[in-house]
C-alpha cells in the first residue's frame, strides 16, 4: 500500500538517503523539510501517514516540532518516529517519554528503513 | 565490521552511490573540522567555538556514514563526538589524530 511520509530533517545528506530509501525500496512517496517550521507547514498541508523527525536542529529542534505537531489539531493524529544519533540511554528515554511512536537510530539502513517503520506502525 | 556500501539491488546501490559522490565534499569538509579542533588540543589552544564545531561535525558523521555503510567510521565519528562534547577532552592528542586518520582513510577507500 503506498504511503505518503514526511521527512524533517536539516542535514541534506540524510534527507536524500531517507527519501531515497523510502521511495525506492517500499515505493513510498516522500515530502521533504528541512527544518521544524517548514516541517510543521508540510505536515499540515500534506497530511502524510507518518513523519520521520531528526531530533537535532538548529532554531526549532524535533522535540520541539513533535509538541507544535501535536499541539495542531490538523497535525496532532500523525505519528511521528524520531531519528536521533544520540546512542545513549539516557537521551533516548528523554525522547521516548516524549510520546512518539519510536525513536529510531542513525545510521539507519537505507534497505530496511521501510520495513522497520511498517513494523512500529502496524503496517506489515 | 562492515566497512563496504550496503549490498541491495543495483538501483539503490547506484542511487546511493551517486549521493555518496555528491557529498563527498561535505563529509570531508566534516572531518576537517574535527582535524582543526584535534590540531588545537593538541597544541592546548582549543578554543570553545572549535571544540563546539567538533563536537557538531562528528556528531553528524557518526549519523550519515553507516547509512552509507561505513560503520566502522560511525563508530570513530561517535568517539570524537563523546570527546568533543566535554568541555575539556580527555583523550590522548595522538589517539584522536588515530581516529582521524582512519575515518579519512574509510571515507577515502569508499568505492
């Protein structure tokens, strides 16, 4: 079933691989944000399935966006998986508490990306 | 330790190697600033601004290059970014300068 995410995300390089991945290997179609605010306006606008939201970024950063995200009536049903570098355990909980549907670890595998975010979704 | 691009289908293989390519400059300009920042501790003239830009740069490398299937440099990426977090690292000049050349040597040797 074709599903349509957003993905939030400053740095470049990881946007493409993710949207790359998204589109290629589950066939996905993908909008992209390169930061909080264009990615609360995308979200909005777009209505995706899920967001795939970077926790670190300048100006407003992905805990951030996920409250504003939640705070919108328009937005606040979509679930959102965080895709942080922090390994440690400590800020992973901190993010998990958070309320999101996952937090999800970089360096993720572009091939199996998909897979893992139909498991947490209830979409296999 | 995986040290090769992820092995898939040839479309997102090329696919990820042709972004590979393009941000190349990117990734080595990251690890320039780390470079810079382990020149200074070295010299004991780190400045806060370098050590943050350090601290910045790693951490963003130790998030892209596993998803390019070098691993093992996102392992060294992440030890320069524990490091760089501190207000003062503690790692040993020579031992940094280590992980520096290995991770110039990964990114170098990635086909």
């Amino acid at each position: 079933m074709s599903r349509r995410i957003l993905i939030i995300d400053d740095e470049d390089d990881i946007r493409q691989v993710a949207a790359l991945s998204l589109e290629t290997v589950a066939g996905w179609d993908v909008i992209v944000a390169s930061s909080g605010a264009q990615g609360l306006l995308r979200a909005a606008e777009h209505q995706p399935d899920a967001i795939l939201l970077d926790v670190m970024m300048p100006g407003m950063d992905g805990p951030t966006t996920f409250r504003e995200l939640r705070k919108n009536p328009a937005t606040a049903k979509i679930p959102v998986l965080l895709l942080t570098a922090k390994v440690q355990g400590p800020d992973q909980r901190r993010f998990a508490d958070l309320g999101v549907e996952a937090v999800l670890l970089k360096p993720f595998d572009p091939l199996t990306l998909s897979a893992q975010m139909e498991k947490i979704l209830g979409w296999a | 330790m995986a040290t090769n691009p992820p092995s898939s289908t040839p479309s997102i293989a090329d696919a990820l190697n042709r972004l590979w390519i393009r941000f190349l400059p990117e990734i080595e300009d990251r690890i320039a600033i780390i470079d810079t920042a382990a020149k200074a501790l070295a010299n004991g003239v780190l400045t806060n601004e370098e050590r943050e830009a350090a601290h910045s740069a790693a951490h963003k490398l130790s998030g892209t290059l596993g998803t390019f299937g070098l691993n093992h440099g996102t392992e060294l990426a992440r030890k320069a970014e524990l490091e760089f977090e501190k207000q003062s690292p503690s790692v040993a000049p020579a031992e940094l300068t280590t992980w520096i050349s290995e991770l110039s040597l990964l990114v170098r040797n990635r086909q």
